[in-house]
C-alpha cells in the first residue's frame, strides 16, 4: 500500500514540471498549441466587422516575407544563445540559488494571459487578470493564517496582492509600518510616546470611528488628513512637531536580506534605522539580544516601528522564533510599548501548505498579531520571476499605502481595484494568472504544495548527510587530509547523544529550510589548517569549480554540483561564527571573515541513494584536488620570482606577491643596478610603450631568501608578464617561454627599500578606509608602490 502510495505521488509530481530532459515535452506542446489557437479564436470572435487591415496581398508582399524571415532568424539566434549560455536550473544538479524548474501551470497561466497583456493598474485595463489577483491574495492570507471570512465582525479581514518580487513586498511593508505609527494627530490629553505607541489597529479604526461617531465621511477625511500624513511632510517634518528626540527604530536578524535597509534608504527612513541583531548557533534572532533591545528602548523611551522576523533566511533557511517574538510583543504593549511584528517568509511562506491537510476547511497556522506578511512565488513557488507577494492582517493597511491618478482610478474602484495600492504602478496580469492556475491545479495543501516542498526537504536533508560524511569511507575509515563542516550542527553535536529511532533525527537534521551551508578545511601532517585566510581561499577555489559565472561557462559536465557561496562575517554572525570556526579546526584565533559554500535544494527528484552517492563523491575530488594545490602551495620551494621595474636615474624592483603561495608570501622593493645595455634597452622600450610595464624574472628556480642573500642573480626581461604559450611554428606543440626582450643578464641587488612577510597574521582583516603607498627614489621621477596589508 505504501509503495503505492509513493507511485501515485511521485507520477503527480512529475506531472508538474516539463522535466529535467523535458519528459512532458508532448502535453507541454499540445497545451501551447491550445493557448495559441484559443487566443487566435478569441481575437476573431471579438471583430465582427467586415474589414480586413491585414490583406493577403500585404502579406504575401516581398518586403513583408524579408520581415518575417529576420524575425525567424534572430529568434532562432536568440534560443541558440538561451540554450547555450542560460543556467540549466531545471537540471537535478543544480543546487545553487533560490531557483528551479518552473512549473508547467504557471508557465502557461503567464503565457496564456501575457498574449492580452493587461495591465493591473486598473481593472479598466485588466477585469479579469484583477480579479485573479484579488483570488490569490486571498488564498495567500488564508494560507498563512489570515482571516478572509467577511462575516465576522469581530475579526480583521485579510488582504493580499501580487508584487514583482519580495525586495518591493518588503519595501512596501516598510512603508506601510511607518504611515501605520504615523497617521495620527495629537489627541487632547496624549503626548508624542503614547501617540507612537497606540495600537496599530487602534489607528486603523479612527476613520470608521470618525465616520459612525460623528458622521465624517471618508472623502472629506482623506482631504482633512493629507497635509498630516507622511508621505506629504516627511518624516523629519512629523519628527520635530511631535518632538520626537530619537527616530523610530526596526529590529531584525543580523542575516537579514538587503533588501530591507536599501527599502529604508528609498522611503526616507534610512538604513541605519533597521538595528542588527545577534544570531544564535542556527543562525535565526536571539532572543535575549531582542528581549535587552527592546527593554533598553523601553526604558530611554525610544520608538519602536516594528519586529522584522526571518522565516527562512537567504543563507540559511533559518527560521527566527516567531511565536516567541509575539509573546514579547505582548509583554510590552502591556508596559506601553507597542511595535508591528512584520514576517519576512519570502523564502519560507509557501512552506506553511506542508501543515494544511488536504480538503481542510481552516488554515492550521494562525498568526493573529502579525502586520504584513512577504511571501515570495518566485522562490519557493517554484513561478516565474515578477511573481512576489505581500499579505496584510488587516486589509485597512492598505489604505495608507494609496496612490491614484484620475486617468487610472475612477469612483467605485476602491473595493476592485488593485494596482492604486502599494509601491508598484504598471503591472503584468500575466503574474497573479500563473501563480493562481498553479495554485488550483496542485493546491495550497500537504498534498499539493506541500507533497513538492516535502519531497524537496527530503533530498535537502540527504544531501546534508552526504556532505556531513563525506570524510568516512566505505571502510568506516576517516580522511586525513580532508575537513568539511555543514554549519548546522549535527544531532549528536547538538545535544551529545543520538535517539534511536530516525524520524525525530530526521527533523533536526539540516537547516529550517533547505538551505544548507557547509564550509571545507584540511589538514597538514594530521594537523588542522588554524589561518582563515587559507581556508577562504579552499573554498573560494572550490566554490569557482562548482559555479557558472559567466556567459561562456556554462557546460556542467565537469561539475558534480552547482552550488554558490557566502561570506560570513564575524560582525553578523557573532559566537556562533567563532564556534563555527572552532568545529572546522580553525580556532578561535582565526578572526575575519569565513568563506562557506550553500545549497538550496529545490529539486524533488535527487533523493535516489545512488544518484547522491556519485553526485557527492564527484563533489569529493574537486576539495581533495584543491587540497592538494594549497599544500604544495604552502610548502616553500625554488621557484621563479616576478619584479616589476621602476625608476630612471635609481634603478628599482617591485616583487610580486601572492599572498596565498608560500614562495611569495612577501612585500619586496629592491633598490638594484643592471648592466648599461640592459638599462638602454630598458629606457627605448618604456619610451616606446609608456602604457606598459616591463618585468624582470630569475631565470634558476631560487629560495627567495637565497637569493637575497647572494645579493645578485641571473634575470630576464619581459613587457608585462610573461605567459607559457605554443610555439609560433607549432601552435599544439608544448609551451614554452617567450623571448625575452634581451640575452640573460646579472642584477645586482644594492639594498632592500621594503622587506615585509604577508603571512596572514600580519595582515589586516579589513580594507583601510585610505588607500597607502610606499613612496622612493629621487625627486626627478619618485616610483611609488601600494601597501599590501589586505587580502584581496
């Protein structure tokens, strides 16, 4: 029966995509064809007059043929380049960002309505493609626990809409909690605090008070408002009338998307208005950091707009604790200090369907104190891009957030209308099309949605678990080089004992929500790598082998995996980077910033057992490789050392460093003599090319202590530097050097200007706010050469 069971939800599933090697090509087709023949029908149907614009004679005329023929070869042009140099991110091996393949409903729901192109700024553009979006927003709010039932009075009514991505639901967002503390005069016997603080649905009440108390009608409201209102005066402008000493504040977890200070930057705010908080060891809001906020703000009477809560972090997954987060919102609107709680569920709001049972009646999550509600379909809707979300608790919300124009709002738009709300102006109809027809064709439910996110989650966690073992072998025998660390921390690790039975360990394996990031280290003669630096720049290869960067770097048949990468930093992520660091073997006197891999996995299909095993030991040579370079690259070896010339009347030499190769770990600048002919031919060839620099090398391979110490050594010259190349006769022979610009020659080194070691330890972790430079020479034309002190 169980085996049935998977049968009949895997056929589902795979019914909803074109496929990997679109397998559903033929349906996919038919179903174009259909849309195209339906949309021709409809065009016809609706001109009933006898004219013909478009005659066969214009048609057939050549000029028309040429056109038409340009057009079939610059789209054939276009999809040769599309299929050539796109990211496969249908393909099962990509595990990179927050994409996939998108679903076949929602590709012909845009297709299908993007043939009228309507336009929801107004339903006089857009009747029905409005009307959909109404539908969708209100299967998004009843989705995350929003009342949408008109008939109780006693609840607040939900409402939703489509945005073109989460970046302006939250901007939106932002805007719409800043009008929410602001749209108030003073009341007679209240000050500036306890006006910040009454209760947004308080604010929200005044105008249906002021209308059933005192028969204010709404029109004469809104004209009685405006010059009250913030986005007429400004912020500062309300700021100063109410003395308000210090500006509101936003709180949020220090892994915030960017998305949420560059919102605070376009309304006014300003970035510095959305406060940073400390990360625990999963990477979601500690709340004692928030708790001591909130009291320190309390207590110096500083205003707080709002409780931003990650569900689902771009890095992480991670999920802050959301109903913890009320319950403190609870304890201090008691003590007079009252704050919006907005969840940022780009990432994560779709997830709420693996709760809802199928054909039920009520959504199981509830979230009765929240604000707004970003949720984003082109992450985890598995929809095209164009296709964000906001929903609001309390759909008054979004009449602080109006904006109309009398060409496209017209009286008795109000209740219909969707495109006079919010941030965005023009809009596609063809976005809430797609995102409805999917969500009716599979379903906002544990069978739905929530079937595709589950069996997603499920490869999620076994792919962790590769990666998480990928140092033991198939004899049990651990590696001795090798170190990889995922930065959720495994069970065992958590809580120092393992339980027997696999589902509650299955739970608590990986991330919130299947974003995974893992960071590699290795070993040297059994002992762990201690410099940051060089396990950055491990991973920074690994990462650069696993990636597609650019427009020709596409082919992923040498890549296992595609996967991308973050930078974590000791700012954001506080203890728990440094207890991170201290699980890869690094320590904690390994400060800066650490470099980890991250995967999203949004597939359903890679959870075959032998699929992942030849996906992760493919993944396993590409850190074995890398790990071997950077150990030879760390032990020091004769080598060939660059230096660029410099100075006319002086003679100099500027070494260059590689700051990741032990044999030039090293900031050197030479004062030194060359031989006359050496000089002249020098001299000719800087006049000759002033735009060039001229190099000189060692031609034996030398310790460069040694040779310094011998204060002299044979040397070549080059313009630029030179690069092994086939010969000119034989361009597949083996390469070779190039000529150099003249026969080999002795230098002789006359004293070290600058001698500085650029091991790690003394560099900095950061880039000076002014950029320093070595100055030398004589007056008659003084070289001058950067001061290494950061590891680019």
């Amino acid at each position: 029966m169980a085996e049935m069971n998977q049968h009949s939800e895997n056929g589902r599933v795979s019914s909803w995509f074109l496929g990997p090697k679109a397998e559903n090509f033929e349906g996919f087709k038919a179903l174009i064809l259909d849309i195209v023949t339906k949309h021709v029908e409809g065009r016809r149907s609706l001109d009933n007059t006898d004219a013909s614009f478009i005659t066969r004679e214009m048609i057939e005329h050549p000029s028309a043929r040429q056109s038409i023929t340009t057009l079939g070869d610059k789209l054939t042009e276009v999809m040769g380049n599309l299929a050539n140099s796109s990211i496969p991110f249908w393909s099962t091996l990509y595990n990179a960002h927050m994409n996939m393949d998108t679903t076949m409903a929602s590709t012909l729901g845009y297709i299908a309505a993007m043939m009228y192109n309507p336009n929801n700024v107004t339903p006089e553009s857009s009747p029905y493609t409005t009307h959909i979006e109404h539908k969708v927003g209100n299967q998004l709010c009843k989705m995350v626990g929003y009342n949408v039932d008109c008939g109780d009075p006693e609840k607040a009514i939900g409402w939703g809409h489509i945005t073109c991505d989460g970046s302006v639901a939250n901007l939106e967002a932002t805007w719409a909690v800043q009008d929410a503390n602001r749209l108030r005069r003073p009341f007679k016997d209240l000050e500036g605090w306890d006006l910040l603080n009454l209760p947004p649905s308080e604010v929200l009440d005044l105008p249906t008070r002021l209308a059933r108390e005192y028969g204010i009608s709404p029109a004469f409201l809104e004209y009685a408002l405006k010059n009250c209102l913030v986005q007429t005066i400004g912020m500062e402008a309300l700021e100063r009338a109410f003395n308000i000493q210090e500006p509101a504040r936003f709180f949020i977890n220090s892994t915030r998307h960017y998305s949420w200070p560059k919102g605070g930057a376009i309304t006014g705010l300003g970035s510095d208005r959305f406060v940073n908080g400390v990360v625990d060891r999963y990477a979601r809001m500690d709340m004692a950091d928030l708790e001591a906020k909130l009291k320190y703000y309390y207590m110096k009477k500083i205003p707080v707009f709002g409780v931003i809560a990650m569900i689902g972090s771009t890095s992480h997954g991670a999920c802050d604790p959301r109903e913890r987060i009320i319950e403190l919102r609870e304890v201090y609107m008691k003590k007079g200090l009252s704050f919006i709680v907005h969840c940022d569920a780009a990432w994560g709001g779709y997830f709420a369907s693996t709760l809802e049972p199928p054909e039920s009646p009520t959504p199981v999550t509830t979230s009765l104190v929240l604000k707004p509600y970003t949720v984003a379909q082109l992450r985890s809707g598995y929809i095209h891009y164009l296709a964000g979300g906001l929903c609001y608790r309390d759909e008054r919300t979004r009449y602080l957030i109006t904006w109309t124009s009398p060409i496209i709002h017209h009286n008795g738009d109000e209740n219909d209308s969707m495109g006079i709300y919010g941030v965005e102006g023009s809009k596609p109809g063809a976005a809430p099309v797609a995102v409805w027809l999917y969500h009716e064709t599979i379903g906002l439910n544990s069978a739905g949605y929530g079937l595709l996110l589950g069996k997603a989650l499920f490869a999620s966690v076994k792919l962790y678990c590769h990666v998480a073992t990928m140092t033991i072998g198939d004899d049990g025998e651990g590696d001795d080089d090798l170190v990889v660390v995922p930065f959720n921390m495994l069970p065992a690790e958590q809580n120092g004992t393992v339980p027997w039975t696999s589902k509650p360990v299955f739970k608590e394996i990986g991330s919130d929500l299947m974003i995974n990031s893992f960071a590699f280290n290795f070993r040297m003669n059994g002992v762990p790598n201690k410099d940051v630096n060089e396990a950055n720049y491990l991973n920074t290869r690994i990462f650069q082998r696993l990636s597609i960067r650019a427009r020709d770097d596409t082919e992923t048949d040498e890549r296992p995996l595609i996967l991308t990468e973050t930078e974590m930093s000791p700012n954001t992520y506080g203890d728990s980077l440094e207890t991170y660091k201290e699980r890869l073997g690094l320590g904690k006197e390994a400060v800066g910033d650490l470099k980890s891999l991250v995967s999203v996995t949004m597939s359903p299909w890679p959870s075959d057992p032998d699929f992942l095993k030849s996906m992760t030991n493919g993944l396993k040579n590409i850190p074995k490789q890398e790990i071997e370079r950077c150990r030879k690259c760390n032990i020091p070896n004769p080598d060939h050392h660059g230096f660029i010339m410099q100075g006319g009347i002086t003679f100099f030499l500027v070494h260059l460093p590689m700051f990741n190769m032990a044999n030039h770990r090293r900031q050197l600048i030479l004062e030194a003599s060359i031989p006359d002919q050496v000089m002249k031919e020098y001299r000719r060839l800087r006049a000759a090319y002033p735009d060039s620099i001229f190099t000189l090398g060692n031609i034996e391979r030398q310790h460069l202590n040694d040779l310094l110490q011998a204060e002299q050594f044979t040397a070549r010259m080059d313009r630029g530097i030179p690069k092994m190349q086939p010969p000119a006769n034989d361009p597949t022979g083996e390469p070779v050097m190039p000529d150099p610009l003249a026969p080999p020659f002795t230098v002789h080194i006359t004293r070290k200007v600058v001698d500085r070691s650029l091991a790690f330890d003394n560099l900095e972790n950061k880039y000076p706010e002014l950029m320093p430079f070595y100055l030398y020479g004589f007056w008659e034309r003084t070289p001058y050469g950067s001061y290494s002190d950061k590891v680019p």
